[in-house]
C-alpha cells in the first residue's frame, strides 16, 4: 500500500509544526520518496537523532506503507 506525499509531510508537521517539508516522489509509484525537512528542533541535535525525530513522526510507517525515504534534515540558517 503506497502513502501520498501530502500525507508525508503532514505528519512530520504534526510532530514537527515549524518544520518546512518538501517532498519528491522519486519514481512515481508512492513508494520511494525523498523529503527535505527543515526545523529548529533539529538544533544541537545529531544528524542520526534528526533523522530518529522525522522516523517517530512517522508513527510506525517506514518499511511498510513507506518502502524507502531519502531523507535531508537540517536547522533554518537563522536558529
């Protein structure tokens, strides 16, 4: 079962509500996805614990509704 992008990013501004998100379907089949997350929270945060913060908004997706996410995570210049 494939998940939208729009739910994606949803979710991660659930969890994450400063967050800028942008997502891109890699091969059009709602299964591999790379997504660009930025926000504060991610501030004196490891690259592995940002990504760690984007999998838990995820609630449990990844590896089944989501097959493969390429992800980018960093902090807004002015944080």
């Amino acid at each position: 079962m494939a998940m939208a992008a729009n739910e994606i990013e949803n979710l991660i501004k659930e969890a994450l509500p400063d967050a800028v998100v942008s997502i891109d379907d890699l091969r059009g089949d709602g299964d591999h996805y790379s997504a660009q997350v930025v926000s504060a929270a991610f501030k004196g945060k490891s690259r592995v614990q940002q990504h760690q913060m984007v999998y838990e908004a995820l609630q449990g997706r990844m590896g089944g509704q989501l097959h493969a996410l390429a992800l980018q995570t960093s902090v807004p210049k002015d944080a």
